[in-house]
C-alpha cells in the first residue's frame, strides 16, 4: 500500500473508531432512557412530561441510527481503501475531488454523480 493511501486508512479508521465510540455512548444513553422510564410510572400520553420523554427518545435513536450508519459507510470507505478504489466515482469512474473526500471521506461519487440521483 502506497504511503498516501496508508494515511487515508489510517484517517479512516481513527474516524471509524471515533463513531464506533459514539456509537456506544448513545446506545448506552438509550438502554438508560428505556430502562428509566420503564421503571417510572409516567404515562407518556397523559404526563405533562411524557412528551418530552418520548421526543427524546425519537431523538436519540435517530441520531444513532445515522451514527450506524456513518459507520457502515466507513466500512465501505475501509474496504475501498484496501482494493485501491477508494477515490474513484462508482458511477463514472471518474476521480472524486479531493475536496470532496475532505468533506466526506466515504464518498462514494463525484458530485455530479451525486446529484444525478
């Protein structure tokens, strides 16, 4: 593996390990949600409070459903590193700027690909 794509493995993964870290806090932080209001006689319907608890909770599981997959995408983005693709558009083989790849490194297209969708 060249040196430039030993750093961007190693990039990559110090992101993946970042969000896998996240990933973790906000699943523990949702099993705490559950667990307390579980164990609370609140009703979520009739308690003032109940609608908070339960925006809250929405909250919290999309923002570790996007953080899964963000981490997914780093897989990908890992994988592609290792089969010398990474960088390529999928669609048009074209390069993807590196400007682009700063902004979101598991790109997988250019951005005219992208907005082609």
């Amino acid at each position: 593996m060249n040196p430039e794509a030993s750093a961007i493995r190693a990039d990559l993964l110090r992101r993946r390990d970042e969000t896998a870290t996240q990933a973790t806090a906000l699943e523990d932080d949702l099993r705490s949600l559950f667990e307390a209001s579980r164990s609370s006689n609140a009703d979520d319907e009739h308690d003032p409070e109940g609608s908070t608890i339960a925006f809250e909770r929405a909250q919290l599981t999309a923002v570790l459903d996007a953080t899964r997959r963000r981490l997914a995408e780093l897989d990908v983005a890992l994988s592609r590193v290792d089969a010398g693709s990474y960088g390529v558009c999928e669609r048009c083989s074209r390069p993807i700027p590196a400007e682009r790849l700063a902004a979101r490194p598991s790109a997988r297209t250019c951005v005219a690909c992208a907005s082609r969708r």
